[in-house]
C-alpha cells in the first residue's frame, strides 16, 4: 500500500475502503462512496504493454449502467491512466490543457482506458465514460454469472488504445484501482489478487 496515493474528488465525501486481507490480497468496500488508489510510480508503456490481473466481484452494482452517468459506478475497475505530453499536443489541445493546468495545478491526463465489471451485458467491446470521450470503459466482466469466482485477464494495452484511439498512446502511463457507488448510493464488495506489468 506504501506503492499507492489516495484518489479524491471534489464534492465527494464518502470514501471507499481499501484494506489489505489475507497474503495481500486488498479488498474494497464501497458504501455510496468513490475513491480510487493511484500507482505512485509511472512506466513505459512500449516496454510493459501486458496487463494481468485477478479479481473477484461479491456483488453487482444493480442500478449500474456504464452508459449513464447517473449509473457510472463499478465494484471495481482497473484504469490505466496516460500521461498528456505537451511536446506532441496540437495548438488547441495545448491551449486547453494549459488552462486546465491554471485551474488545477497539473495537466489532466491524455486519456485513459478502464476496464471494469459492468453490472449487465453491454453488447460492444468498449463505449466512451458519459463523463469524457477520453476515457474508454472496456467491460471484462458482465452482470452476476462469475460473481464470487476468482477471474483472471491479460491485456495488451498498446493494441487497446490503438483499437480505440486510432493512435498511438503516450509513452508514459500509471495505474488506478476503483471502487465507486456514489452515483447509485449502492454498496458493493470487491477483491484484487495482483496486477502485473510485462513485456510481449
């Protein structure tokens, strides 16, 4: 848990509970709350491409539904997060960043990829955040079918964010882990096992 930040959000009180549990698995408990934990370290997107991990899900979010905003949330999520670099941005987009980075001290990120457990069958590999068309929510799991199984995905996510974006990403990036149920005022239960970053 020292490798990982706490993850707030403006108007947002209720904070989700990541606790570390039998030979470091962390649980996540969210209540009508949202939080995340941030990797505290960056890495090399073109070196460690393969996302692997293990989760299991307790129970669904049933009034979710990715494609609203009043129903984004998710017993978990995992996010990768890509770092905007101004060297590559076009005129419009530096502008726009760097009003961002006035307001808030730090330029947002370029975009980012979640793959997450959606509460029902979505019917597409990945739908844009009603939030942001910068971030691509990319639904792993689907309703309650492999509720309390242990599931474990590997990812490429050079191939996923050229599938989505239609570029290139960023060459820098860092992890995010969610629980969130403040848009439902629901509750949920959650586990991760491990995350790991490989080469091809």
């Amino acid at each position: 848990m020292d490798m990982w930040d706490t993850l707030t959000f403006p108007k947002i009180d209720n904070i989700t509970n990541y606790t570390i549990i039998d030979d470091g698995i962390l649980k996540i408990e969210s209540d009508n709350s949202a939080s995340g934990l941030k990797f505290s370290k960056t890495f090399n997107v073109f070196e460690s491409p393969v996302l692997t991990w293990r989760w299991k899900v307790e129970n669904i979010i049933h009034s979710g539904d990715a494609r609203k905003k009043s129903g984004d949330d998710y017993p978990v999520r995992i996010y990768v997060i890509f770092k905007y670099d101004p060297e590559k941005a076009g005129f419009g987009e530096k502008i726009q960043y760097n009003a961002i980075k006035l307001l808030y001290g730090e330029y947002p990120p370029k975009a980012s990829l979640n793959y997450i457990w959606s509460n029902q069958k979505l019917n597409t590999d990945y739908l844009f955040s009603s939030y942001t068309k910068k971030a691509a929510m990319i639904p792993m799991d689907e309703g309650r079918d492999k509720l309390g199984i242990w599931q474990t995905y590997s990812v490429n996510i050079l191939e996923d964010y050229r599938k989505i974006f239609g570029s290139d990403p960023p060459l820098t990036a860092s992890l995010a882990i969610m629980g969130d149920s403040d848009n439902t005022g629901e509750k949920s239960l959650a586990f991760i096992d491990y995350i790991k970053l490989e080469s091809e």
